[in-house]
C-alpha cells in the first residue's frame, strides 16, 4: 500500500454489503468478523481497496441506512474491536478500507431525533430536523407534496408531547429516516466529529450516502415527479431537494478536514444527478475525490451509446481535473447480470420480481455482463465492483413476498419489488449449508437453488469461470497500469467498440455477428475467442495488436 499516491484515482474498489458477504456468529447475518475470515479471497481477487456499507448501530428499518449512533458498531455486526481488527487485517494485506457516512437523514431512534419528538415546535431540538407545520385548517395536510423515494409521502406528523396531532417532518426516504436539516450548524459540527471518528481509527475513507440530497430549497416547494424517473431523481433536472447549490459548502468543508490526514483519505459521493457536466461540479479540486458514475451504470448495452457515456465521462470529470469512475452494480440496482439482459424498462430502484415484464434470459444476461465488466475494467479511472458480481451473479427474481425486507416492498405494498435481489448473501462452498455463508447454514435473505453453480469455491477451480475471468483482468489491469492510462479509440464498424489502453488493445462486440479479431495475443476474453473471432456478447483484451479489427 503506497501513501500519499492519490491511489483513488485509479483504484479498483470492491463493495461490501455486510449484511450478505459472510456470517461469522452463525445468526444468518453477515458480519465483520466474517469480513475479516475473507480478505485473503479478496488479495487473490486483486482489489486494491473495499468499501463496506453501514454497520453502524442502528434498528435496521433500511438494512443499516438509518443510523441511530454514528461512532459504534451495531451488535448485528460484531463490536469496535472487531472493526479495528478487519481494518489492521486489510491493511496487512495491502488493501484499503473505506466505510459508509449516513449524513442526509438519521434513524427515527436516534437520541437528537427522540429529542426533537419530546420538544415543542419551534425547539432547538426539533432545528436539527425538518420539522414543519401542516397545511390545512387543522395542519392536518402534509407541508408539500413530496413523495419519499420508497413510495408514500415524504411527510409524517407526530403526535406532539401533550397527545394531540402536530407538526410534521420530512423523511425524503422511510419514515424512520428523519431529515437532518444541514442549515443547523450543530448538524455540521456533529458530522466533522463522525468523520474525525472513523479516521483517527484509520479508515482511508467515505462513500456519502445521498450526497446530492443534503440541503433542500429554500421554502421547500411542490415538486411534480416523473413518474419514469429513477428512484434516486438522476433522470430529473430540476428537484428541490437533490442537486441544491448549498451542498458543495459542505464537501469544501469535509474535503479541508479530511486534508488534515495523512495517506490520501478519499471521499466518494452517491450523488444521482442528470448529466455527467453536473455530477462533475461535486468533484472539482476542493469538493470530494470521486463520484459515482450512475450514467454510465444506467448506459443500455449499445456500442453508440457506450461510446458517447465513457468520451462524456473522461471529458466531464476531466475538466475539473478528477478521474471518471465506472460501476456496473450496487445495492441498490438490479445485478447486471440481469439488468443488461432486461427486455424493459426498469426504474432504479423499483428491482425485478416474477411478475416484472421483459425478464431477462439468464445466460444473455451472464453474457453481457461478462463482457461489460471487461470493458468497464480496461477504461481509465477508477472502477467500483460490488460483491458477486465476480460470480456473476445474476438478480434474485423469486424472492417470496414475505421474505422480502426492502422498505420500497411495504411503502409501495408491492407494486415495486425493490433490492432485495441483489442483496442476497454470497455463496462461498457449493456444497456447505446457505452455500458456506453462515456455520449454522441460516441466511436473512434465501439462497436460490442454482447458486450452487455460482458457488467460489466452483469457480476457483474452473479458468473458464467468472471469477477466474475476473482475476485475470484485475491482474492485467495492474500489471499494465490501466488505471491511471488514456484512451484512444480505434476506429470500427457498427456494434462493435475498439480502444487502445497503454499495452491492451480492447474489442467489445455488442452487435449481432461475430467480428474478426486484429491479432495480437489475448490476454483475457469474456467468451471463449475460436479462430481469432470475436462472438457476440463478448470483449477481448489484447497485447501486442497491430491495429483494427474488421468486419
Ligand atoms: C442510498 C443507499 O445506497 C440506499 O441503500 C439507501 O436506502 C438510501 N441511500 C437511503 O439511505
């Protein structure tokens, strides 16, 4: 692990969800310890750092999205001690470690909250929040008409100390997730302590949970949704609580206090915005290091459109002097394993269950997805990959109702299936209980059958496995410094996607006929390449290619 490098810039990061990568207490819930038992799978995979989403205390209304104490760890997931060990584990092996800061919203059963919920309008408790009146002769209508980006309103009334019916706050997500208000100095002050927290023990640093959201417009105006949009409002220009001008006070602040630190601390937003010109505006040199990049995660799988989202993005983020990231899944997204082989339209957020339309064929989707990672891995910039998708994994479509746990599942009384399909725990032994996840065999989310298949231990000793794939592409990027090189296209006919990496030539055929490699010997392909052709579905990496490839 090298200081002081900026090494964000060209990182491969790996995404934890505690929850599901592997239990160590054999209560069916993954958890740090469990982390900590696989480190060593992951050195072998070759990521450079891991970014774990919260496990933090918290009553688990939104799977550790709503945090009632910042600074300690929730008994589901082990204890500090455990933390500081996973951190000193990972660390030992050259890998970095970034955790999740929850900043637009607490839980419902944090102190300050039950604090406000005890005071009276108007309170310096109730300031930390938004808390407002209603409309109505009574206040018995909600203050505008947001809507919560789970489905319902974005509004609650409380019951006020004295038993009657009062004032109201805003939860932009479920009704346990109150809205700070980031106009309340105290709410910043508490931040730049949780922040100082987590460093002081050595977290190398951030990914910011709705960093777009934070500051609302002044007066809190209706807003008139696109019922199209995504979840998160990145398809939407003008929405007056994401994207707000007074958000970036906020990342000049952290990004000087995180500069106090030695070894290059990194902050990296979920910011969903609609064009890749402003999600770049949260990256300039004294915001955050890095963004995710949606757009590119949201790209459907066309040569012209791929083409047109990867020039915007090295242009945009390279304006304001930031490397581009690329991501292909999350938490919160359907696997793309799945999602690049669906037939229909599918907002973020709203995930796939047996009565979606267009359900994707499972091996178009294996295919695909192989194939774009391929392509994600070889571009300049720093990519995120979230866990299993090196097993490529596919989206777990046949959940039963009750035991999905999604709040989007219950707010929208299952009109939206939700996330639980990519959060379903990970299968490390094919033939161990819940696949090897948990000793006991339990799992918070059931395993589908067929991930035997899918199962590491598989695909560990099968070269022509995902992960064996994944490997070799994570080594080459390396040994090749792919991160940190530029990109030149090469010229090609339709369907198809060339470019030059430094060393690698790369070929991607999203079309619907094979294609004539150039030559050159290839260092990794995402499909089996017969007689120097390229099949559908497929990228190639190349070393040592004379030029162009034909049609
Ligand atoms: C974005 C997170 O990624 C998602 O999982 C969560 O539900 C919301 N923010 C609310 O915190």
């Amino acid at each position: 692990m090298t200081s002081g490098s900026e090494w964000w810039r060209s990182a491969v990061i790996y995404q934890i969800y505690p929850r599901s990568f592997a239990d160590g207490s054999g209560d069916g819930m993954g958890d740090l310890p469990g982390i900590t038992s696989h480190l060593d799978d992951l050195r072998d995979l070759g990521v450079d750092a891991i970014w774990l989403s919260p496990f933090f205390t918290s009553p688990q209304k939104d799977a550790g999205y709503d945090v009632s104490d910042y600074c300690d760890v929730d008994p589901l997931f082990g204890t500090l001690a455990d933390f500081d060990d996973m951190l000193a584990a990972a660390h030992e092996r050259g890998i970095r470690v970034i955790v999740d800061l929850v900043p637009n919203h607490s839980s419902d059963q944090h102190i300050w909250f039950q604090e406000a919920l005890a005071a009276t309008p108007g309170s310096p408790a109730r300031s930390r929040y938004l808390f407002r009146d209603g409309k109505g002769e009574h206040g018995e209508l909600p203050p505008n008409n947001w809507e919560s980006v789970f489905g319902g309103d974005a509004w609650t009334r409380v019951i006020e100390p004295d038993g009657t019916p009062g004032q109201w706050y805003l939860h932009i997500f479920d009704e346990s997730q109150p809205d700070f208000d980031w106009s309340n100095e105290q709410v910043r002050e508490e931040f730049r302590r949780i922040l100082r927290f987590w460093l002081d023990r050595g977290v190398d640093g951030f990914r910011i949970d709705v960093a777009h959201g934070l500051i609302k417009k002044d007066g809190l105006p209706d807003h008139f949704a696109d019922p199209e949009g995504g979840s998160m409002g990145g398809d939407e220009a003008d929405v007056p609580f994401w994207g707000q001008e007074g958000v970036h006070d906020v990342y000049r602040d952290w990004n000087a206090l995180v500069s106090e630190y030695d070894g290059d601390r990194a902050l990296c937003g979920e910011a969903w915005l609609p064009t890749l010109e402003k999600t770049a505006l949260w990256v300039r040199p004294d915001e955050l290091h890095q963004t995710f990049n949606f757009i590119y995660l949201e790209t459907e799988w066309d040569a012209a459109a791929l083409r047109a989202v990867i020039d915007e993005s090295l242009r945009a983020f390279g304006s304001v002097g930031a490397p581009s990231t690329w991501v292909l899944s999350n938490h919160d997204v359907v696997r793309h394993a799945s999602r690049l082989a669906l037939t229909a339209v599918n907002p973020q957020g709203h995930g796939i269950g047996p009565n979606s339309p267009g359900q994707p064929i499972p091996e178009v989707g294996l295919r695909r997805a192989r194939a774009a990672s391929a392509l994600m891995l070889a571009l300049p910039g720093s990519a995120y990959l979230y866990q299993g998708e090196e097993l490529g994994l596919p989206e777990v479509i046949d959940i039963p109702d009750e035991a999905r746990q999604d709040p989007t599942w219950f707010r929208t009384e299952g009109e939206r299936y939700g996330r639980d399909g990519c959060r379903v725990p990970l299968p490390w032994t094919a033939d161990a209980p819940s696949y090897g996840f948990s000793p006991t065999g339990s799992s918070w989310l059931p395993q589908p059958a067929e991930w035997a298949e899918h199962a590491r231990d598989i695909e560990a000793a099968d070269e022509a496995s995902t992960l064996s794939l994944y490997k070799t592409l994570l080594e080459t990027r390396r040994v090749h410094d792919l991160g940190a090189g530029t990109l030149e296209w090469i010229p090609t006919s339709d369907g198809t996607l060339s470019f030059r990496n430094g060393a690698i030539t790369v070929v991607a055929n999203l079309g619907t006929e094979p294609v004539a490699l150039p030559g050159g010997r290839v260092a990794a392909a995402s499909s089996p390449v017969d007689g120097g052709v390229l099949p559908v579905d497929a990228t190639a990496w190349l070393i040592g290619s004379p030029e162009v490839c034909g049609d």
